[in-house]
C-alpha cells in the first residue's frame, strides 16, 4: 500500500504579531500504510514538532532517509503510549531527511491513533 501523507501546518501571524494560530484536521494512522511528511524542513530552524496521539499503544519508527552519511544511524522508533500525546521533535534531522525533504514513519501493526506536523513559517510573510 502506498503512504498516507501529512503536510505541515504553518500557523499564521495574528494582528499584533504575538502569536501564531492554526487550526487543522489530524490525520488518522493506517498503520499499514506509514506515514510520509512531505516538505518536513521546509520551515523555520527546523521547527518541526511531530504530534501523535495513540488511542492504542505502538511503536512508532522515524525511519532513516536516503542522504549518506547520517542515514546509516538507522532507523529510531519510540513508544506511544496509549491515551496520551507524544511530541517529537528531530535533532539529527539529516538522520531521518530524504532527498525530496520528506521524513517517513511506520507504525507497529498494533497502534491506532492520530498525527500531525506543526512548525514555524520561514521567510517573509506572505501577501495577503
């Protein structure tokens, strides 16, 4: 089966440019499928928080892209617990990154639950 893919949401700057709002529909887990993100880096200073909500516990694998030299790390899988929130935020981002900026995730055949990418906006606000 093909991957279900997640985009990042990129909250917007409010009025008094205080803070960033966003609101987004999360992503239910196939955990068949995997999960791919696309333009996971397209952000700023690697800014990705990965959100997964288990309803069902698993274990969760970032799998280890295709750049030479970090991707020989491997792959890192964590634990979702079920009923809570795990975040995961990518300090060796050239570990996981792949050519086309993506990042992919597998999940246990056991897991259920939801996803969803945050991050912070790069560069010049947009024109409205």
């Amino acid at each position: 089966m093909a991957q279900d893919i997640i985009q990042v949401q990129l909250p917007k700057q409010e009025a008094t440019q205080s803070v960033e709002v966003a609101s987004f529909t999360k992503q239910t887990v196939t955990a068949a499928n995997g999960i791919k993100i696309k333009k996971a880096l397209d952000n700023k200073n690697n800014s990705l928080v990965i959100i997964i909500e288990a309803t069902a516990a698993g274990a969760v694998t970032i799998k280890a892209g295709d750049n030479y030299p970090n991707a020989m790390l491997g792959d890192l899988t964590v634990t979702a617990a079920k009923d809570e929130v795990t975040a995961i935020i990518l300090e060796d981002i050239s570990r996981f990154e792949n050519r086309d900026g993506s990042v992919d995730i597998a999940f246990a055949s056991t897991f259920t639950g939801t996803i969803y990418a945050v991050a912070k906006r790069a560069g010049l606000r947009p024109v409205e």
